[in-house]
C-alpha cells in the first residue's frame, strides 16, 4: 500500500473529511488532498505529528515495501544517470520531477535531484538558471536532513549547496558550508593507500594518485 491510499484509509477510520484533518494539521484540504492521490508528500518534520495523530509509528504511516521501493529507486536512479551520460539532462530532470512521489523521502534521490538541477542549471541562463540554483539548493538541504549524519553523501550535497550558492552570488554563505567540509588530509584515498597491504595498497595509492591529477586539473582549469 502507497503512503497516499494509508493515509486516506486511516483518515476515513477515523470519520475525518480531508478538511477536518487539514484542520487539525493548520495545513489546507488541497495539501491533504495532493498527499491522499501522492501527487505530493508531507515535509520530513510532519510525518512524527501525522504519525502521533493516528496513534501508529512513522514506519506504519508510510507503510511500504522496503525491497521494492529499494528495487524501483534504483532502476529510476539508472535511468536518470544514463540520460544524464548521453547529455540529455533536461530529461533527466523532468524524470526525476514526474517520480518524485515516488522518492520524496529518499535521501539519495533527493541528492541526485539536487545535482542535476545544479548541472542543467548551467546549461540556463537568467531567471530559469536562478530557479534551478535555488531548487539544487532545496533538494540538497533535504539530503542533508534526510541523512541525518555526517556521511559522504552529507557532504556531495554540502557542495553541490556550495557551487549554487557561488553561482548565485552568495560567497560568504559558500564558503561558510565549505569550511565544514572535510580535508584532503583525512581524505579515503589517503587512509586506505595508508593502512591497506599488498596489491589493495597498490590499487589505492595508483586511486589516491589519480585523484589528485583530477583535482590538479580542475585547480588549473580555474586559474584560465
């Protein structure tokens, strides 16, 4: 059972109209009519209060096929990289907005909406640029909640937040979120070329290596 049918069936067990629950939730019926039919999902920091409404626990209300929501994640994520490989990220984009019932709550989906708003945002130019910068920045503020640690996938939306906020013109802000960043000393190429043996040592210093002349690359491409 999708969240939209759940909700809708614990809303009725409990006599409610859409605009009673909207009521007691001081959102509009519409809101709760988009959550009933999943054209929407409700903001992370509503699921405990719906959940505490209903008298059941937030796994309960969302009330999903763990392996099959993981299985359908995944194939769509597939087909978002692919699209984006071939340069096709308007695509890309508009597939991710037309499932995003689907992924709403997933931090990796919300990452990946966040760095494709960000790449196809440099393929725009004036107020659609400006729009895909601020929705980058939204989807990755999302991811980081959603994650709710400081994992690598916090710290990708840490910087794709950084690259929007630098291209909107807000540095300070960047530069403030990049200082929280991890350096390149405690990075995991260095540690895993540091403490692996035999040919895994060999694979992650010829890996750190490699790391470093991207890097090197993209620093000398910056000076042009």
């Amino acid at each position: 059972m999708d969240f939209g049918t759940n909700l809708k069936q614990l809303r009725k067990e409990k006599n409610l109209t859409q605009e009673e629950l909207a009521e007691c939730l001081t959102v509009s019926p519409q809101t709760v009519s988009k959550w009933e039919n999943n054209i929407s999902m409700p903001d992370i920091s509503m699921l405990p209060v719906l959940a505490d409404y209903f008298g059941i626990t937030v796994d309960a209300l969302l009330r999903h096929d763990t392996n099959q929501e993981k299985l359908e994640i995944k194939e769509l994520a597939g087909s978002v990289h692919a699209l984006a490989d071939q340069g096709q990220l308007e695509d890309a984009y508009k597939t991710l907005l037309d499932s995003k019932g689907k992924w709403a709550l997933s931090a990796s989906m919300n990452h990946l909406m966040s760095f494709t708003s960000y790449q196809l945002s440099q393929e725009k130019e004036s107020n659609r640029q400006q729009e895909l910068l601020e929705e980058a920045i939204m989807y990755a503020d999302r991811t980081i909640r959603l994650d709710s640690g400081e994992t690598s996938r916090t710290a990708q939306a840490k910087m794709t937040k950084c690259y929007c906020l630098y291209d909107l013109g807000r540095k300070n802000e960047a530069i403030k979120i990049a200082n929280t960043l991890p350096s390149m000393y405690s990075s995991r190429e260095r540690v895993l070329a540091k403490v692996a043996e035999g040919t895994e040592r060999s694979d992650n210093i010829q890996n750190a290596l490699q790391f470093l002349k991207e890097l090197q690359d993209e620093i000398e491409g910056m000076r042009r």
